[in-house]
C-alpha cells in the first residue's frame, strides 16, 4: 500500500536545501581524526580530500594509553576515486597501519601549499612502525608527495589494472613525532 505524502513548500524547500548542501560536503581545515586502539573505517564514492587536514589516527593520551598502547588500524575504501591535493592520510599510532582500497585511480597530491605550514608532512604515511597497503584499480599516481613508514614497517602499493606513478616524490624534510 502507497500513501502519497504532501508536503508544503518550507518542507520542499528544506529538503532541497539539504540537497544541494549535501553535494559539496566538506572536511574543512581540521579533517578527521581518531586516537586510541580499535579500528577506524572510512567508506565512500568519490573521495576528494583537497588541502583538508586529512585522515589520522592519533597516538593515544595519558588516559587512553593506560587501556592499551596501540593505536587504532585505519582502513579507507573508496568505490570511485581518491584525491588528495596536498593533505595526508596518517597512522601516528603505535603499529597502526593503513589500508587504502581504491576502485577507481589514486592521485596522492603534492607536498606544497599556500596554506598551512610548508614543512608539515603531507601523503600518505605511518610514524609508529605500522604497515601501508594501498591498491587501486586504476592508476595510482604519487605526484610529488610521499608514501612511507617511518619509524618501520612495510609498504604495498599495487595497481590493478594502471601504472604506479612515483612521480617525483616529496622533496625537502619534514618533522614527525614518532
């Protein structure tokens, strides 16, 4: 059984309005952050991080160190594309790693900005020992930032059916806490 719902033009203009906001959602300068253990998943169409300031995992405070040291395993899915112009996607946890699963093709960005600080590192990166793993079904083109693990750990980058492109990689140095 259907019953037909009537709505008032405020209701119909609230919900446009709801609409068309929702097609240029944003991270906005802050991005998404997570400390402590567990498991931090992201799923998504099309993924655009822009200069945003990305996906992390924290190392866990005082209070959350006291439940465990680790921190939590950041896994990203994306069903369309992933672009990222000039942010990171970052494990600052102790052997937290990343898992990049792309459909579409991978553009990591570049290491510069005008806005923000130069020197802050940029692309994709673990500081505590944790495993990188990202595959693409198309190209994954690393520009001119980075894929590494500092401080230890393994990196997989794998391209399904495209290149891997490491272009020219990030130039200059950058600060970490590890």
């Amino acid at each position: 059984v259907t019953t037909p719902v009537m709505l008032d033009a405020a209701q119909q203009a609230a919900i446009q309005q709801l609409y068309a906001s929702s097609q240029s959602a944003s991270l906005g300068d802050q991005g998404l952050a997570l400390a402590g253990p567990g498991t931090f998943n992201i799923s998504a169409h099309n993924i655009d991080l822009g200069i945003s300031g990305g996906i992390s995992v924290l190392a866990p405070d005082t209070a959350l160190a006291a439940i465990s040291p680790y921190g939590a395993n950041l896994n990203i899915n994306a069903s369309g594309d992933f672009d990222m112009t000039s942010t990171k996607i970052a494990n600052e946890s102790l052997l937290g790693g990343i898992d990049l699963s792309v459909s579409g093709k991978l553009n990591i960005g570049g290491q510069f900005t005008t806005f923000g600080d130069p020197n802050a590192p940029k692309g994709i990166f673990t500081t505590g020992g944790g495993n990188i793993s990202v595959t693409a079904n198309g190209d994954v083109n690393v520009n001119g930032s980075r894929i590494a693990a500092y401080n230890g750990g393994n990196i997989t980058v794998l391209s399904q059916n495209g290149d891997v492109n490491a272009g020219s990689g990030g130039s200059g140095f950058v600060s970490l806490q590890a």
